[in-house]
C-alpha cells in the first residue's frame, strides 16, 4: 500500500478545505436521512416471544426495562457453535456505557439464539455486562430478519439491530439494520438516530455516566 503525497502545509490545508466540504455534505445528508427515519411507520408486535435471561423468563416488554425505547443487538451466536461471532463480538466491545441511552429513556439488550447456558460463560469471558438473552425455541430471530433459511434448508445467523417504541404495554417494532447497515453505528449518537425519538438533544444533558439518577 503506498502512502499519501507528501506536500506543502499549504498544499495540506486547501486539500483539507476541499474535503472538508464534502464532509459537511454527507453530514447534512445523514442528518435528512435520520429525520425521514423518525417519520417512518411502525408495526405493533402481536407475537409473545419468551426470553431466557439473567433473572430467568422474560417478554419483549420486560426487554424495555420500563424505558419508552429498546435497540436489541441481534449477535450472531447459533445454538450448535462454541463461541459467538466475532464480527458481533467487535461490535459489542464498541458500544459505550448504557447510563448515556438509559438517560435518553432507551433500553440496550443483546439477544441471540443458542441457549443462555452458552451465552453465560462466552459473556464473562468477554467481561461484558450489558443485558443478553437468548431467543432459543423462539420465532424472534425469524421474524426480525436475524436467522434466515439457506437454499439448502440451513439456518444462517445474520447481525442486525431492531428497535422498538413502547406505549404501556403494546411494543411497536419502529426500524431495522442488518450486515452492512451496522457501519458506523456504536456510539450513543449514532445508536439513538436508529429510534423513533432521535437523540432527544434538547432538555437531556450528557453527563458523567455516574452522575445520572435513576
């Protein structure tokens, strides 16, 4: 691979401009793409999955944690594999302290479909300690696009993210990102552009993340 062109710092600086144009564009565009993405219909969830989770049974309304929004990470963990997959597993390490979503009333769940017995000890080793249940003997990852049938009959995982709006206790799935579409997302901004709210900018600090009370 060769590097870049070594030139003038004035040479750098009108190169920059340049680009730095371009940028804001995309910016711009990305901040249209996000306000047409709250204006998107949803759907109300009819179907009554059951989780495994840390404290036992739970339904996709427990999922919410009493919070008004949900993103579930859809990771790639099939019920006969040792270990979950690793392109999910960089993607979870990226996702920052869960006290920036919970202040902005959204809740962050991991959800896969092998059984929670595996998911426990791949969990600790890992040493992660957000929210993770596990789908099996459920049609979650069917119906959210995270498993699909191959030509031959095979089920294959797929990574995704779904979210969700609450109103009470009816669940409304809002949007959906899979494969490629997780590109870029992580951070808290870019999470929250997912979700029917948005970033909620106004009237909700960013804080430390011990400084919030729940």
């Amino acid at each position: 691979m060769s590097l870049p062109e070594i030139v003038s710092r004035e040479q750098w600086r009108a190169a920059r401009e340049d680009l730095l144009a371009k940028e804001a564009a995309v910016a711009r565009a990305r901040d249209a793409l996000a306000v047409e993405r709250r204006r998107m219909p949803m759907v109300e969830v009819d179907a009554e999955y059951v989780f495994e989770g840390g404290d036992g049974k739970a339904t996709l309304l427990d999922l919410f944690e009493g919070r008004g929004q949900l993103v579930v990470h859809h990771f790639m963990f099939a019920p006969e594999w040792e270990a979950g997959c690793r392109g999910c597993s960089a993607f979870l390490d990226q996702i920052g302290h869960l006290a920036h979503l919970k202040a902005r009333d959204t809740s962050f769940a991991v959800v896969s479909r092998t059984p929670y017995t595996r998911i426990l000890p791949f969990k600790a080793r890992l040493g992660w300690t957000v929210p993770w249940y596990s789908s099996y003997d459920s049609d979650f990852n069917a119906d959210f696009g995270a498993t699909a049938k191959g030509a031959d009959g095979e089920l294959l995982e797929r990574p995704g993210l779904s979210c969700f709006l609450r109103d009470v206790d009816r669940v409304f799935h809002t949007y959906a990102a899979h494969g490629r579409g997780l590109d870029g997302i992580g951070s808290l901004s870019s999470l929250l552009d997912l979700t029917a709210r948005g970033r909620q900018d106004d009237g909700v600090p960013v804080l430390h993340h011990d400084e919030y009370e729940f």
